[in-house]
C-alpha cells in the first residue's frame, strides 16, 4: 500500500505533462492562398508582385506591382526582356516622361509573345480610367499613346462564400483575374486571405467601372 500514492503521483505527473505538451502544440499553418495563374516559360518573378493570363492569341499578360526598389530596367531583366527593348521603351517615353514617375504600388501590363519571349506592348495604369500605352512597331520602336475610358459609371455588386481560396471563390463570383489581383494588392496590408478567411465566409465586392 505504501507504494501506492508515489506510483498514483507518477501517473499524474506525466498524464499532466503529456497535456502540458499537446496544448502548446503549434496550430497547423493553412495553406496560402495565391492567385491561379498560367505558367509563364520563362524566369519567374518570385514573390506576389505579379501575375499571369493567357490571352486568346497566345501571347502572355503580366499584370505587375511596383515593389521598392524596383526599377524598369530590374523588371524588364526578371522577364529576359533586352536591354534594346527598355531603350525603345524610354524612347517612346521621351517627350512625356510617363515612366519617370513609377513608384512601389504602380501597375504595370506587359504583354509578351509567348512563342519569341518579345514585349509586344507595355501599358502603365496611371489610374483607373488613364493609361499610357507602349505599341511595338513592326521596326522594333514602340509607338507611344494615351487612353482614358469614357461613359457612364455603373456599380456591379459581386457576393459569393469561400470555398477552398478567395482568389477561386471570387473568380466563381465572376471577378476577373486583374480585379482580384489588384484586390488581393490593395489590401494586402488590412487582410490575410491566407489565415483570415475560412470556408463558409461570406464576401461581398462593389466594382465601380465605366460602361
């Protein structure tokens, strides 16, 4: 009997250590949520800084964010664009000086010939409706020009629930791949899709576009 309590006393030692042990357990991490995009043949960007569509003809739209300490010259370099092609670019840009005032946040649309590795245009969003356009030439220079949308403003209101990613799920709400990249960018800051969101959460995302 004497040999009771210590053995009762053992036991709950462990029984209270093995307890201790599971509950400081780290929580399993979610796995993160990215944007589908089509795989690109080339060198990747790494990082959440760009991404990628297959337009019907083939060619590949890259759709980037300036991140600090990015230049044109670094961007162009991270997608095997030449040196050429960044000077026929500046050249364009010469009397407008557009690409002088790129800063982190900016967007930037290169569309690349999927067959050459070629920039065939570059488009600078300077705001939602303007944006500056880079044309290749059939002698290799780039045609510079001017767009901004006209018409009536309209808002659309896209709602839907998280099942599997939000990038998934809002493309299943109907939301196009540079609306939920520009989404997932802006408020990268405020929202963790990876960790924030779980199946069965509700969302819902007011577009306000031009017709």
């Amino acid at each position: 009997m004497k040999l009771v309590r210590p053995i009762l006393l053992a036991t709950a030692v462990i029984a209270l250590s093995s307890a201790s042990f599971i509950s400081f357990l780290p929580e399993p991490s979610p796995e993160p949520i990215a944007i589908k995009v089509t795989p690109y043949q080339g060198e990747v960007v790494s990082g959440s800084s760009s991404n990628l569509e297959q337009t019907k003809d083939h060619s590949t739209r890259v759709h980037y964010f300036v991140k600090v300490g990015d230049t044109l010259s670094t961007i162009f370099s991270s997608w095997n664009l030449g040196y050429s092609t960044l000077q026929h670019i500046l050249e364009a840009d010469l009397n407008v000086l557009k690409l002088d005032t790129i800063k982190p946040g900016d967007h930037l649309e290169l569309i690349i010939d999927s067959e050459s590795k070629q920039l065939e245009s570059m488009i600078f969003h300077e705001s939602l409706v303007e944006r500056a356009i880079y044309t290749k030439e059939s002698d290799g220079s780039f045609e510079y020009r001017f767009e901004e949308e006209q018409g009536e403003w309209k808002e659309t209101l896209y709602s839907g629930e998280v099942h599997g990613s939000f990038s998934t799920s809002a493309h299943r709400a109907g939301l196009s791949t540079r609306q939920i990249a520009n989404i997932t960018h802006v408020l990268r800051d405020k929202v963790n899709f990876a960790r924030e969101l779980r199946a069965g959460d509700r969302f819902e995302i007011l577009v306000n576009h031009q017709t």
